[in-house]
C-alpha cells in the first residue's frame, strides 16, 4: 500500500522493534481521537500529552539516538525518522512540529566533536526530554549568516551568552537548545547548548498565534564553558547547513501525512452526499480533482521515499542527496499545497466545519513550505545542479532500496558544505528511457524541449542575476528530477502503468504551465519566447485509463479509514 492507512498497518519495517512503537504510536492517537485532537487544536494546548507517552515509550531515544550512545541496538535510521514523520503528521502539524524541532536540536550535538556532551544528550533523550534549534532570530530571518547571538570570553576561560533568538520550537520546554552564535571576540561561528530552566534563559513568549510553542528566547549572560560548546569556526557553519539538510527532509513526509489524512475524508464526504439527485463523486470535474489529488499524493511519496534511498547510501563521493533532500522540502511541500486545494474544492464549505481534520489541514499545510526561509531559498539551492544534472551525467552504482536496520552514520560527518556546483548526477534518461507510456514519452519530449531553450537560449548575464526568471527555470528543471526519481521507484511498489501514466498527465500540464510562465516573463527574449512554446503540450487523454484509475484507486478508498467514533 502506497498511502498510509493507521486502521490497515501493514507496512513493512526493518525489526519488530519499529512495528511495535508506531504501532503504539497510532494506538495513542486513535485512542485520544478525532474530537481531543481537535479540542486541543482550538484550544491551542501544547502536546504534553504527546511528550509523556513519548517518554514513556522511548519514542525520540529511539528515532535519535545513533549508533553507540544509547541502547544496544540503537540507530539513526532515515527511512524510520520519515515513517514516523508521515504517521505523526497524519494526526497534525503539532505533534510532528515536536519531533522535528527536537530532531533539529540533537543534530548539532551528534555532528560536533564533544563527546561528553553527546553521552549527556542521549540520556537527556531516554529521560523522554525534547530539544530546540536555537538559529532563526527576529531581524535577520533566513538571512543565516547574521547573528546578534554572542560568546563573550571570560578572565577564567569561560563565556556568557547574550543575545535573542526568534521561531525556536519547543524553546519553552527544551533540555538543550542548540544556539548558533558567534564568538563577540573574533566573529567566529559556534554551536553551544543550553537548558530552558535555566534562570539566565528566557522564554519572553510564542510568536505564534498556534497550538505549536514557537518561542522568542532572550539569553541574559547565560554561563557557558567548553563543556556547552559543540563545534566551533568553519565546522560550526557546516555543522548547521547539514543540521538543515538532515532534519528539514522532514518537512514533505509531514505533508504527505496530513495529505493522506484529508484525502480520506474528503472522499468519504462526497461520496456520501447527494446533491441534485446524485452523489457529488457522480460529477465529472469532483472525480478529475479526486484524481490528480490522489495522483499527485502518490508521486509525492514515491519521490520522498526514493529520495530517502539517496540520503542513506550518500558519501564523500556521492551528494546526489542534495539535490534531492531541498525538492522533498520544497516540491513535496508545495503539491501538498495544491492536494489539499483540490480536495477543498471538492468539499467546499465542509472544509471550515470545526468538526473535521480538514478544518488543521487547510490551515496548516502552507506552514511547511515557509519553515525554512521560503520556496526561493531551496530553488536557489536547486538550479545550482541543473547543468550538471541536464548536460553532464556521471556513471554511479545503482541505488535499490535503502530499508535495512543501519546506521547513517554519513550524515553527522558530511563535510564541508562548498562546491555544490561540482556535484555530479547519473543520467536521468536511465529512468525515462526504462518506461515506454503515452505521457512520460510525451514529457520526453518537454524534457528534450527545455534542454533546446538552455543550450539555444539560456539565460543572459542579467537574467542569471534575476532570481524571479531563474526560478521559472527552477521549476521545469524540478520537474525533471521530480519524474526521475518517481519512475526508479515505482517497480519497488509495484506501481501500475496506468497509475504511472496518470501521475505523467498532470506533469505534462505542470511543465507546460511554468513553460508558460517563461514564455511571459518580461526579460524573455523573442527566441526564448519561441523556445518555451515548444515546451508547451497537453497530456494525451484516456477516458479506459482515467475510469480505471478513478474505481480500482480513488473511489476504492473510500470508507477505509475514518476517524469518527
């Protein structure tokens, strides 16, 4: 089963270990229920409920802690963190938002040098705590290489702390904080950890009007030693980029959980409402938004999933990751988005009802893609490897799936975070030339039509200084990895050539609607104008194929998970 189902769990996991704690996992929310969930949504109550039977559950000791910190058989294991990621955001944004500010908090401390400080967290994480990032601050926003937050040395060789930091979850409550600063002396970059009960800590409020503590924090000649630092100098600075690359992977696992949850319920909705002396799933324009929902849900979690493949297996020699890890924050968030909009479209009115998930949902979902910095900040991220990606492939091993019990140990020992431009890919044409279906051939052809309008008429030296024209690129370029990785791993979920070539219809609308996009830019030349019209095509219809997809897919969810008593 590709979507999660907590009332059908049968998902495969690496030991019997990580099957009995999300079981319990799900076994807590369906026992709490639709209606508390929702009465503390409302009521912005801060999940200590959650908390407690994590502690009591060793959920983050056991998600957290590598291997050689904690028990016997403990792990850092991606494709465990994501699962539980999915499965949380099924219930809500809050209780996911806990475990991802914690998983960011830890991080800084796994990937540093002080290994008395590790032992320390990793018995702070049996001891059921939860932790903070302390990085984003309230004038300098995404901007990371400001910080107001300082290390000033002591006679005695050590520090007090002085500064604010801005949107730390989980700062109320959090055993550490890993606060990125800098030393007030020499302007060098340093990780230090602090305790939230701490007198010289404050807690000044929650910057957001939420059920989630998303707090503004104010050190005040907070006492530190070397025994608090992590990592200092250019380290510090690379320990904090990977920190993000690691943890804000999270953030598309967590919409594809809240995703799934409201595809449910949608469905379910229409399909038992009669309107015009006929169900709402009757209508023709409902059934083609319920499908490119559930087609644009499933492409999200074939994409993530395989990303996760390329995060696990990631070496000094292989960073294909990163490509892949800032498009599972910033692609699969943003379809997310467009999921949700088209389930709202089908349910109308019903999706503000205080009643249902939906109501958390359609408030929540646009949180993810804004959670570190915006969508800009990772396309950015991302055109650095289009050229190498479209133009330049390399030879690698095959990946095949990542879903063993091991440790990834990589991940705290990444490296220096430099020569992004360097990195190079396999060819994508491996994956797009393995399928032979109407669509993907059709998109083959926009892939081929993009590459023509880079090498005849790319960017000029004022447009490549032009985020808003390099972004439209952006997205045709993301759509191209966002394919590749959907068909390398739909044979490992036995995924259908119809359901393949459904998935491939709405991506042909979606190239040629940013193609489109090129088309209109005010900087586009006539020749770039010329070239983006090529890229513009309309997916080859199938009345047989769309009917299958919609019955033995879509329409067959329904009634399969409800959280109603």
């Amino acid at each position: 089963m590709l979507l999660l189902n907590p009332l059908n769990h049968k998902r495969t996991y690496a030991d019997p270990k990580t099957r009995e704690m999300m079981q319990k996992v799900i076994d807590f929310f369906e026992t709490k229920g639709l209606e508390k969930i929702k009465a503390d949504w409302h009521d912005k109550v801060w999940n200590h409920d959650f908390v407690e039977f994590m502690q009591e559950n060793q959920v983050l000791a056991t998600l957290m802690t590598p291997a050689g910190y904690g028990a016997e058989d403990s792990r850092w294991d991606t494709t465990r963190n994501t699962a539980f990621a999915e499965i949380a955001g099924f219930y809500g944004f809050t209780y996911w938002y806990t475990f991802q500010v914690s998983m960011l908090g830890v991080c800084p401390v796994w990937m540093g040098d002080n290994e008395a400080l590790k032992h320390k967290t990793a018995k702070l994480l049996e001891e059921g705590g939860v932790f903070a990032f302390g990085l984003s601050e309230k004038e300098h926003g995404a901007d990371i290489y400001s910080s107001e937050m300082e290390l000033h040395a002591q006679q005695d060789g050590n520090y007090l702390a002085k500064g604010h930091k801005y949107y730390i979850g989980n700062g109320n409550e959090a055993a550490i904080t890993s606060m990125f600063g800098k030393q007030a002396e020499s302007g060098e970059y340093v990780f230090f950890a602090t305790d939230s009960k701490h007198e010289t800590y404050e807690c000044v409020k929650n910057t957001v009007n939420e059920q989630n503590y998303v707090a503004e924090i104010a050190l005040h000649d907070y006492p530190i030693s070397d025994e608090d630092i992590m990592e200092r100098g250019p380290k510090a600075w690379d320990n904090m980029l990977n920190t993000i690359n690691v943890c804000k992977f999270n953030l598309g696992w967590c919409s594809i959980g809240m995703g799934t949850h409201v595809l449910y319920e949608a469905l379910d909705h229409a399909a038992n409402r009669k309107l015009y002396g006929g169900y709402v799933t009757d209508f023709p324009h409902v059934r083609q938004m319920l499908t490119d929902a559930y087609c644009r849900l499933v492409a999200m979690r074939l994409f993530a999933d395989r990303a996760t493949d390329y995060m696990r297996s990631a070496s000094a020699e292989d960073r294909r990751y990163l490509l892949y890890n800032p498009m599972v924050k910033m692609k699969v968030t943003t379809q997310g988005e467009e999921v949700v909009r088209l389930l709202h479209e089908v349910i109308a009115a019903k999706g503000f009802e205080k009643e249902p998930f939906f109501e958390v949902v359609a408030h929540e979902i646009g949180m993810l893609p804004k959670l570190e910095g915006t969508v800009h900040v990772n396309m950015a991220l991302v055109v650095k490897f289009m050229k190498n990606f479209l133009f330049a492939p390399t030879e690698y091993p095959e990946i095949g799936k990542q879903n063993d019990a091991a440790d990834d140990s990589f991940l705290f020992d990444q490296g220096p975070t430099r020569g992004l431009g360097k990195i190079s890919f396999h060819a994508y044409r491996l994956a797009y030339d393995a399928v032979d279906l109407p669509n993907v051939n059709l998109f083959k052809e926009q892939i081929e039509a993009f590459r023509q309008l880079l090498v005849q008429a790319g960017p000029d030296e004022s447009q490549s200084k032009d985020i808003d024209y390099l972004l439209a690129l952006g997205e045709c370029f993301c759509l191209i990895a966002y394919g590749q990785l959907i068909l390398e791993n739909a044979p490992h979920f036995a995924v259908e050539d119809a359901l393949l070539d459904q998935i491939f219809d709405f991506k042909v609308r979606d190239m040629s609607r940013y193609a489109l996009n090129i088309y209109s830019k005010p900087s586009s030349s006539a020749e770039q104008k010329r070239l983006a019209l090529e890229i513009i095509r309309a997916p080859i219809a199938d009345a047989e194929r769309f009917d299958k997809i919609w019955h033995e897919h879509v329409y067959a969810l329904k009634g399969r998970y409800s959280s109603e008593p």
